[in-house]
C-alpha cells in the first residue's frame, strides 16, 4: 500500500508578486520569462525598486505538491524554510492544502527563500529568486519513509542551484526505486537546464528519473537544438514519459513509440502565468497516480495549468477537484 | 502651499487572506462581514484552521492613503508596524504606492499587526485583526509639519481600539485645524461605532471631524435606529460633510441642506469586498481635494470601490488613475 500518491521536493520559496512593464526588466538586466538567480544584496535592490506586491506561497514542486492535494491526491513535500514568519507561512499554506510537511526549517539565518515575481502587462512572469536556507536543504531531510511510501517522487531542476540538494534528491530516488516506485522531474527553466545538462542528461539515462516534465524552451535547451522535433525525438529516447508543455499549443506526451497530443484549454484571460507549469505535472501526477491513462493525465495537467494562468499567484484558489469534476475531468 | 492632499492615520495591518464558507465562520464564532479584534492566542488557534492564503498589506486607512496616492494624489500615513519581516513588506507596499510614510517601526514585540480574513463565495469579508505593534500608536508619532501640511486629514474610528492612538488624533486635528485644513473620519464598523459612539458623536459634534464616511449599518449604529433616513438627517447635523456608503445601492453624500444621490458602478463578478469602504473614502478624498464638486467626488468612489471588489485583496492592482481616465472620470 501506498502512504502517499505524490512526493515533491524542491525550493520552499514564498513569492513576492507585482506588476510592472517591459522597461522595467530591461532597465533591471531581468532576463525576461526565467529565473533569475541573486543574492541578498540584490534582492534588497530589486525589492526597492519593486511597486505594491502580494505575498504567496510557492516554490515550483511545492505548487505541485499543493496541486495534487488540490485534486483530492495525497501529496508530501520536503523543501526548507527557515525558523521565521515567512518560513510559518509557507507551512501554514501547504499543510492547509493538505500536504504533509515536516522538513525541520532552519534556525537562523539564512531567511526563508523568497522570489520577487515581476508580472508583465503579457502575463508573463519573471522570478528573482534569493535561495536564503534553501541553500541548506540535504539528505538528512529525506525522510526514508515518505520516499518509500509515495507512489511518485518528484523534484525540481531547481534543486542543482543549492550545494547539497541533489543529494538529497539522489538519496530520494534509491529508496523510491527500491520499494518499486518511480521517479520524476522537471526541467524547471531553459537557464536551469543550460547550467546542469550533463547532469540532467545522466539522471534520465541512467534511470534515476523515469517521467521527465519540460516545456518547449526546456527540452531545446536540453538538446542544444531549435527544433521541437528533434528535441521530442530525443527525450522519447531517454526517458520513459516525457510531457512537454507548450503553452498555448498544449502538450505532447511521448512513452516509448506512443504519442499523445493534448490541447490547451481555452481561458477567458491570461492574468499571470506563474505556476502554469508547476499545475501541468499536478494535474499530470495525480491522474498518473490514480491510474488513468496519458490522454487523461495529459487533459488534467492542462487544466490546472488553466486555471492557475488566470488568477494573481501560483497555487489555484478554486478547489481543483470541484471545479475538475465540473468540466467532467474528474 | 500643502505639501500632501490626504494625510491618512490608521491601525497598520497585513492581510492574510482565504476563502471559506458560512459553515466555518459559524462554528469559529466570527461575526460575518465584521472586523472581530482577537488576541494572540486566538491569532494561533485560528490560523492553524485557516485554508491556504495569501498575504497583502492592508489597513483601512492605509488602503485609502494608497488609493489617493494610486489616483495620483499626494498621501501620507501615519501608522504602526513592529521591525520585522511583516512590517518591511507593509513599509515597502505603501511607499511603493508613492506614500509618504515615516512612522518609526516599533523594536520587539508585539509583532507587526495582522488581519485574517475570511471571504465566504458571497464576496463578503469577515475580518479576525490581531493588533500587534499597532497599539504602540500614540502623539509622538504625529508628525506635525504633514498633519499641518495636507489638505485633509483622515483617520479611521477602528484606533479607538488601541488605547493611545485617540491622542494621535486629537493632536493631528489640532495641528490641521491651526492651519486652515479639515478633519475627516471613518466610522469604520458597525460594531466599532457601538463601542465608541458617545466619542465618535462627540468628534463630529465638537467640530473635530468635519467630513464623515459611513456605510449605512455604521450610520444606523450611530444613531441606534434601523431607518436609514433617520440616520441620514441625524448625521446631516452632526458634521459637515457626510457620505454613506450603502453597497449596491450606490451612496448618498449630504451637505447642510444639499443632498448628492451617486449610483454605485455595475460590476463583473463580486470576487472580495474587502477595502470598498476604504477605496471609496480614497476616490472621494482625491477628488475632493482637488477642488471637485461632491457629485464627481462620489463617483470616483464609487468608481474605486468597484475596483477593487473585483479582485482578492485591499488595494486595485490596477493603476486607479488610468482606469479613471479611460471611464471619463478624470
């Protein structure tokens, strides 16, 4: 028997949300639609440069995570925040969706993560993330038994960024394979996957992941190459699922010889799109994890991804089983 | 010359914001569509049951120094938050907003003041505030050359809770009055007008306040009578200028003999009633103090007000000034 359907790990960061136009990125040297990495100093600048923000919880595996709960799934997740207010809130915000966390945060400095999100009149987002204790997130936060327990376990790209994350992850995927279960990740950004390749590369081929998520720019990057194509080719070789998001044009789902060609829903209007992807594998892991098959996985990964594309922040306020079970998803 | 047109005085607080339904407040003992002052421990008892959230600064009197500064006009705050985490993000939301806020944070406990509020799918909020830092508010903070320096002062019933934020305003209705300026108020609350009405009748009788903001349960509190034109005429004679708010049915602003009928605006979609109050006061106040007549004033408040209960949280994400503009209103 299963403990959970879902385990996620990766950067427990609270974000910090507001708008602003084009200028803006470009006068701050923001690369536009990625995460951008930076330092206290950094963020101190940014921050004051910033206009009215909101607070949020998220952290890309952490908004999976508060998905697959979302859906009715159960979902655990290990991240690090710190010992302060905005390590309480991020707690607070999983646990209520539902998600059991117990990693222990971190006393003293550095603070929780955070991410000042800068949403451009397009909808589109642009993260600065300062790392604060994620930086300490280790095998020794890797509680055996969830790893065990969970039918998948499914961690960020992200995670290359902090020192001793991927150990942590490593540690993660031996036990989850050794009691018969599967490992999956996501790419997490185009920057990301151009830092770590190799490694990513080798965690697919040598089987340490068995279901890959990446969106178009991701898995291009991963292959060095322009075309969507050659990159679907290639990943179809060197995973067992790959689904690879394509914003407005949906998804493909690749296993082996198998393709499957998901639509895009329709939305009303695109207000922000943090989180698009982090919804994606939600929607994805839960129908995996209960047992349908990839076109359904794939239609639920899309819905999510949907809703949360229409709201200010990364985590859908409306309750995703409900409103699933509406559009007769579920 | 003034140096700022509205200078706005009120208990500083961030909002931590989730959605539930009628059943919860019930077996919580909220008062719905209140603002209920508890205490830390209950602060405690009822996160842990609270859903997912999001956190925004907010603070009645503060969403109103935002919104004029959000229509362009000159603002200040008056307002206190602890040196912690909350209070930064409360400091950097309203002087991003182009507020003049220089209240000196408090050092160590209590900690930054904070608001949970529930919104039931009827759109209605029901407010839980934990006051924090805020009830070390007193006349040192007042910062004589803005009290004397803004067109109108404006502050909020809700700091007769803290016990000496009453002489903060005392003391600024003294300096404004020196100077030539006026005084103006929010009743806040129905229930807060029943603690505090003998004060608040007082304030508006001795000519401390001279413009009163009012929804139509706190006119009625105040005067102890369920007819809205009673409390229409009485408070006609109790102040200056009144303007009572009454939700969908728009607002009635009386002067001496005048009376000024304004319509409220049609709306999308009821998301969050939280700071249609405040926005109202803010559209008002910006246009009032820039010489408008009480018809135009009325109309950018109720043009606030629409605003931002079509959104989650206290202050319009959209640029007010802009919106104002593309409606004819400026």
């Amino acid at each position: 028997m299963s403990q959970y359907d879902v385990l996620c790990i990766g950067n427990a960061i609270v974000d910090i949300i507001a708008q602003c136009d084009d200028a803006f990125l470009s006068e701050n040297g923001i690369v536009k639609g990625a995460m951008n990495l930076i330092d206290a100093e950094r963020a101190e600048l940014l921050y004051a440069r910033m206009g009215p923000a909101i607070e949020a919880s998220g952290g890309s595996a952490g908004n999976t995570a508060a998905g697959v709960a979302g859906f009715g799934g159960r979902a655990a997740y290990f991240g690090k925040v710190a010992d302060d207010e905005l390590g309480r809130i991020y707690a607070h915000d999983i646990r209520a969706q539902g998600v059991a966390f117990d990693t222990t945060p971190l006393p003293g400095e550095p603070p929780t993560a955070r991410s000042m999100i800068f949403v451009t009149p397009d909808g589109e987002r642009s993260m600065n993330t300062y790392l604060g204790a994620c930086v300490e997130l280790g095998p020794e936060d890797v509680e055996d038994d969830k790893a065990r327990g969970a039918k998948v376990t499914y961690f960020e790209g992200y995670l290359w960024d902090p020192p001793r994350a991927k150990e942590a992850i490593r540690l993660a995927a031996a036990h989850a394979h050794q009691a018969g279960r599967e490992v999956s990740m996501t790419l997490s950004d185009p920057f990301c996957v151009d830092r770590y390749r190799d490694e990513f590369l080798e965690l697919m081929r040598s089987g340490t992941v068995d279901i890959v998520f990446a969106n178009e720019s991701e898995a291009k990057s991963l292959y060095r190459t322009g075309s969507f194509e050659t990159a679907l080719e290639a990943i179809r070789k060197d995973c067992r699922i790959a689904a690879v998001t394509r914003s407005e044009l949906g998804s493909v789902i690749v296993r082996g010889d198998e393709t499957v060609v998901i639509d895009a829903v329709r939305i009303e209007e695109l207000v922000d799109t943090t989180g698009a992807g982090d919804l994606y594998a939600a929607g994805f892991l839960h129908g995996y994890t209960a047992g349908l098959g990839l076109k359904a996985c794939g239609d639920l990964g899309s819905f999510a991804a949907g809703l949360v594309i229409q709201q200010v922040g990364p985590r859908p306020r409306k309750n995703l089983r409900d409103e699933a079970r509406r559009a007769g998803l579920l």
